[in-house]
C-alpha cells in the first residue's frame, strides 16, 4: 500500500491520479453523499456508542491483584464490596452520643437504599472520639456511570435528615470508581463542544475566510461521531474495556488528525489555484500530492497506535482499537467527502483571498522561506543549539517523579478523597482498606504465620473459607496507601506467602496499584520500541533512503523527551501535581512520536518532490516554504486540541494534554522548521541515498 503511494507522488502509477480525478470531477458530490449516508447508517446500525458508560480499566488481568478479585467472589459476601460512611462534626470537636445515633441514622438510610445481603455494622468512633465510620455493602457487579448513580443515591440517603452540625463522606474503592465514573458524565459533550469550538476559531484565523472553515469542520466532527459508534464497537467485538477516557483521547485524536489532514489538503488546493483557472485541475493536483503524505501520515499513526495491542492494560488497549479506528475514518472522510464539496462550491469558499493564477510561489518568498533559507545557512551551529536546548529540557525528566495514589487522580475536590483523608486522620493506616490474602485451607496455619512474620503488617485477621478449599484473610500494613512503603510491604508479603503457599496470592488496593505500576512499566519497554520499529519501517517504505529515517526518528525522539521532560516539570513544579501519572509517559510518547511523523511526512515528501530540481539544500528550503504555514497551523491546532482534555477533572488527562500539547509546538518551531533543516543541509545529498544518487542531484545543487 505505501509503495503505491509512493510512486504515485512520482507519477510512475496513475493511483493518485485516478483518486484526484474521483473526488474532483463535476458529478463527485455524489461521492460524498455516498460516504455520508454510509456513514449514517453505520451509526444507525450500530447505535451509539456507551463506552462512556464504563469505567477505566488499568490493571492487568492476569496480575495477582485480579486474580484475587476475582476469587473473592466464591467466599460469603464476595458478590459485594463496602463504601465507607465517615461522619465528622463541621467545627471538628468530639462527637456527641446524639451525633453517633444521627451517624447511625445515616448508615440505617444507606442500608436501605441498597439491596445486598449480610448483617448490618454499626457505626464505630475513632480513638479521638473526632469521627465515625461505618461500611455499607454494595454489589461488586456496578461500573462506569451505574456505579456513580448508586453511590450518588448512597449519598442523598446519608445526607437526608442529618443535622446541620455534622457532616458525611462516602469513600472507598466503590466510591472512588464512582467519582472517576462522574468525571466523565456529560464529558462527551463538552470535551467536543470545546473542540470544535477551539478548531472552529483557529481554522478561521487560518483561513481568514467566514466560510471556508465550515466545509473542513463539518466534515470532522462527522467523521467523529462515526468513528466514536464504530470504535466502540469494534473494540467491544473484540472482548475490550472502551471506556470514557479512551472515548475522549480517540476524539481529540480524529479532531486534530483531521483538521491536519484537511488543512495539508487545502493548503495545497490554495496552491495550486495560483497556477491554474480550472478549480477542479486545482483540486486533482492537490490530492495527486496530499493525498500520498495524508495516508502515509494516516498509516504511520494507525499502525502506532495498533502497538499498544501489545499493552497489558485493558484500557490501554481498548484506546489503540479505538483511536485506530477513529482515524482510519477520519482520513477516509477527508479524502473522499471533503475534496469532493470543495469542487462543489469552488475556489469563492476562499473569499475574501480567493487564490489567483499567476500570484507568488509560495515556494520562492514569505516568512517562511526566509527562515529556512537562513537556518540553511548557518546548519552547523543551528543545529548544536537547537540539539543543546531539547538535550537540558529533556532533563526534567530526572526531576519529575512518577506514579499518582488513588487519592491524587482528581484535579478538583471528590467525595471519596475528602472521606479518605478524614479517615487517614483518625483512623489507623489500613484499618478501612484491607490487603487481601487468599492461600489453600490446608496450609492456613504455615500462610498465617508467614503474614504476621512480614515487617510492615499490623494485623491478619481470618475472613472466611470458600467450597473450592480456600481461605481468606483481611491483612491491615501500617504504610499510606500507594506509598512506596506500602509497595515494600506488597512485595515482602507476596514473598512470604508463596514460600507458605507457592499457590498463595495476594491483593487489594495496594496490590492492585502495584500490579498497575508494574504493568505500566511493562508497557512502555514493549510498546515503545514497537512504535519505534513502525515509524521507522514506514519512512523506510515511503522514502527508500539509508539515512534520512534515522535522522528524522532521531530528531523526534529528542523532541519528544524534550516534551515529556519540559511537561513533566510543569505539571510537578509550576502546577503542583504531585508525581506523573503511570500511564502518562507510554501515551505522550506515543502521540508525540506518530503525530509529529505526521509533520515530518508533510515536509519530506515535499522535499523529495523538490530535490531532484534544486538539489537538498534548495529543495528542503522550498518544502519548508511551501508546508511551512500548513505545519505551523496544523500543529497550533493539535496542541490546541490536546490541551483540552484539561477540560476534563482527572490529572492524567490534563497531563497528557499539557505534555502533548507543548510537545507538538516543540516538533512545529523546533523540529521541522529548525534542527531538520539544518541536518538534511550540513549531511547533504547523501541524505536521500540510495533513492537519488549523488549525481541526480548534484547538478541541482550547484544550479
């Protein structure tokens, strides 16, 4: 498939040619009409999408913490899992017995309002008579945005009647997935309402036009709500958690993908109509060109993005199913339905710079070619400055620590983390959240001993027995949770109890954070080099040179450590989140590196198309010139796009927002305009070695 591009950028093969004729002649309208009413009818077909409506999911299955999940539920009561009541008094004195009897009052309300089984627990007051708790049982079966209905409920209930003195939380690890659920209510709605309203303004700065921008956006925002039914069901067909977190990253992919495939697109119709009258001529020629540099751009991101089906974490891979998708539509939808409705309407789209035949070379003028045309002239020591810059922000990397606790996922104030944190005041470490152990009956005694002997545990407390032989224990460790210490003491019980029990498994909360950690760091030294590998075989397809795509690899490596360094010093130093989170790293990596190849097929493709003409220096200098302006607003757009997932109350997301979006107006002002420049000038035609030979275009050179 890339071959084909390829020479169809040379002309070799009429592919491009055909497409161009396709999407541009007088009766392509009905082309779009076509991919429109497909489009709809998908949605129609599959119906919309309930990712959404499920919460994430970052533990691995098979990590010891999910088998001991699992296994619980074979023991009394493992259909369900508590939320904690916590009643404190507004001016922090001692509980009264009045407000103990309004406490249980509460639990009492609580009770009622959910329907699993087992004997009721009364409120029980902390050491310093300052708080009181109480644990309600609910099914373990609720996710995603019924989860967050129910505790809501649980919520009402506990406040309802409670005197005015006193005041409740609900918390827990029920409670928890419900405000991480909650965060996503309604954020389908104002995760794109933002977006398109932030592409809809940065499109008509570019433009400058009042209805050009229209056709573009339009075509986007379809092409999203397609690939948001048709990912979900993909990824659900395919055994996979789709969630809302994975919902929103793959729109704010399909929105910024496309707006820089249509503005790459336009770009080169805006072009083309300074060389000729006929519009749609124009037209052909654009998608002759673009379209060889979209799909392979299109190509690169999607294959990346399949990477992390290597991932052990089912959201994680959930969100490469997805985005793959999503994009995969949203090049479709440029390639066919756009070009299309610019035939239709004409070059008057434009207006009021409606592009005339015979004006300027974009190639031979402007900003842009003076920029390029001076860091060609001095390559050498723009490129050890530009190097030496990426190279001290990458360094903020060893500043910025890594892993969020439950309680530091929320950007804004939750329940669930206002009752831990009155609880982590009043109540032993652990008391509420129990580690799990779970060994074989027969050798409870031995797995017993071995949990009392680990340093770090409190207490072991017996907690059932199951039919299928098995015995559980409710383990309290005196560390914070998520801590470091609280790993420490994982791994050490872990160790115990296999050498009591080699069948013996250990989870919880704790457990599961840790087995998160360490999926996440798998992860990222498998998907990684993944993405890695794919980058770098599709420049090779697309380029046929030795060097450039390692030079070009290269230099988006370093931009991108550069990103996550400078983003992660932001986050940690000037915004003052405590630690990036897990999962962070694997994702801005791999948006930083696929998107920003984008970028870098846009401007060696035109490169490619000039050198042969006036030799490396001059034909990098004209591709900087004449994708120069595209790059710059294709890359404010998707910095634009990314930084609002800020929008959504979770770290992560505005994390990844902010690493991404600072990453990409790196690759924009940095990368392609500055350190590519320079290198391919300083290395010279053996750049493009084997694909020209030194001697095609050396008379170029000296030309």
């Amino acid at each position: 498939m890339l071959e084909s591009m390829h020479r169809a950028t040379d002309g070799k093969r009429p592919v491009w040619d055909r497409i161009g004729e396709l999407v541009s002649n007088r009766h392509s309208w009905l082309l779009a009409l076509i991919v429109a009413i497909i489009g709809s009818g998908l949605m129609g077909v599959i119906g919309q999408s309930s990712a959404a409506e499920q919460s994430p999911v970052s533990l691995p299955p098979g990590a010891e913490s999910a088998k001991v999940a699992a296994l619980l539920k074979e023991f009394p009561g493992g259909e369900s899992a508590p939320v904690i009541l916590v009643v404190t008094r507004t001016d922090g004195g001692s509980l009264t017995p009045a407000d103990l009897a309004a406490a249980e009052g509460a639990r009492g309300r609580m009770a009622a309002a959910t329907d699993t089984d087992g004997p009721p627990i009364p409120v029980a007051a902390s050491d310093d008579g300052k708080a009181a708790l109480a644990p309600i049982s609910i099914a373990t079966d609720l996710s995603g945005f019924a989860l967050s209905d129910h505790v809501k409920a649980l919520r009402q209930a506990a406040k309802a009647g409670l005197p005015t003195e006193l005041a409740v939380n609900v918390t827990g690890g029920p409670a928890f997935g419900a405000d991480i659920a909650n965060a996503f209510a309604g954020a389908n709605i104002t995760l794109l309402a933002v977006t398109g309203a932030v592409v809809a303004l940065l499109l008509i700065i570019t433009y400058r036009s009042p209805v050009l921008w229209l056709v573009p956006l339009l075509v986007i925002a379809f092409a999203d709500r397609v690939a948001a039914v048709l990912g979900s069901a993909i990824a659900g067909a395919s055994g996979l958690a789709a969630d809302g977190s994975t919902s929103g990253i793959t729109s704010v992919l399909v929105f910024g993908a496309g707006t820089n495939y249509a503005l790459l697109l336009i770009s080169r119709y805006r072009e083309e109509l300074r060389h000729t009258r006929q519009h749609r001529d124009a037209l052909r020629t654009a998608v002759r060109f673009a379209g060889p540099a979209i799909a392979a751009s299109n190509a690169t991101v999607v294959l990346a993005l399949l990477t992390l089906l290597f991932a052990t974490s089912p959201s994680t891979r959930s969100l490469g199913v997805q985005a793959a998708s999503g994009l995969l539509v949203a090049a479709v939808f440029v390639l066919l339905m756009l070009p299309p409705l610019l035939a239709l309407f004409g070059p008057k789209l434009f207006w009021p710079f409606v592009p005339r035949a015979g004006t300027e070379e974009v190639t031979e003028g402007g900003a842009w070619h003076r920029v390029a045309d001076w860091v060609s002239r001095h390559a050498g020591r723009v490129t050890v400055a530009a190097t030496a810059v990426l190279a001290v922000l990458a360094t903020g990397l060893l500043a910025t620590p890594l892993g969020l606790n439950q309680i530091d996922q929320f950007r804004v104030s939750a329940d669930s983390v206002a009752g831990y944190r009155t609880l982590s005041a009043h109540f032993p470490s652990g008391l509420t959240d129990p580690t799990r152990v779970i060994a074989s009956t027969d050798k409870s005694a031995a797995v017993n001993q071995a949990i009392l002997a680990t340093p770090g545990v409190v207490s072991a407390n017996p907690a059932g027995q199951s039919d299928s032989g098995l015995s559980q224990w409710q383990v309290v460790i005196n560390a914070e949770p998520a801590s470091a210490a609280a790993f420490d003491t994982i791994a050490a019980l872990r160790d115990s109890v296999h050498h009591a029990d080699p069948g013996g498994l250990v989870g919880g909360s704790d457990a599961q954070a840790l087995d998160a950690s360490d999926g996440a760091i798998h992860d990222r030294w498998v998907v990684i080099p993944a993405i890695l590998i794919v980058v770098l075989a599709v420049l090779y397809i697309l380029l046929r040179a030795a060097l450039a795509p390692l030079v070009l690899v290269a230099a988006t490596v370093l931009s991108t450590m550069a990103a996550i360094g400078l983003g992660g010093w932001v986050s940690v130093h000037l915004l003052g989140f405590p630690a990036l989170d897990n999962a962070t790293p694997l994702f801005a990596f791999l948006f930083l590196v696929a998107l920003g190849v984008d970028y870098t097929i846009f401007l060696v493709t035109r490169a490619r198309e000039e050198t042969p003409q006036f030799g490396t220096r001059g034909g990098i200098v004209r591709a900087v010139s004449a994708t120069g302006a595209v790059i710059t607003s294709a890359g404010i757009v998707l910095a634009a796009v990314f930084t609002v997932l800020g929008v959504l109350p979770l770290i992560v997301l505005t994390q990844l927002g902010i690493i991404v979006g600072l990453g990409i107006l790196l690759d924009t002002f940095v990368v392609r305009t500055v350190v590519i420049p320079a290198l391919f000038t300083l290395i010279g035609p053996a750049i493009w070695w084997p694909a020209f030979t030194r001697s095609e275009i050396e008379p170029a050179e000296g030309a």
